[in-house]
C-alpha cells in the first residue's frame, strides 16, 4: 500500500508504507484519519513528527525508534 506524507522534509511524497507509523529518511509520519489524493488515487495521509526527525538534531535518544 502506497501513503502520502504531509509536513516535514518528506512532504507530498507517495512512499510504500502502512500501520501506525511510516519512517521515510530518518523522520517519522504518524498516521492521520485523512486522506489526500495524488497520481489519481486516494492514499492515507501520514502526518511529520518534528521531533522525531534526524536532520533536526532527533531521532532516537526521544524514544522515537
């Protein structure tokens, strides 16, 4: 199943993916009841985590692995 990531540096990415948590290059989308719609298909929204975000100086010191 593919997802669409919203926020963050993986914004409006359509990545494979599903359950409560997708982790798309070191940052992590949380699942939303949304959904948007890209390439002609409706893909379940996964919101950005900005503190569980490598690039952003976090990642797995705040229990976000």
């Amino acid at each position: 199943m593919d997802v669409l990531l919203r926020g963050g540096p993986g914004d409006g990415q359509v990545v494979p993916g599903g359950g409560e948590n997708v982790v798309w290059q070191a940052c992590l989308y949380e699942i939303t009841p949304g959904y948007g719609r890209r390439h002609g298909r409706d893909l379940r929204v996964y919101r950005h985590r900005s503190d569980c975000c490598e690039p952003y100086g976090r990642g797995g010191e705040d229990r976000c692995e």
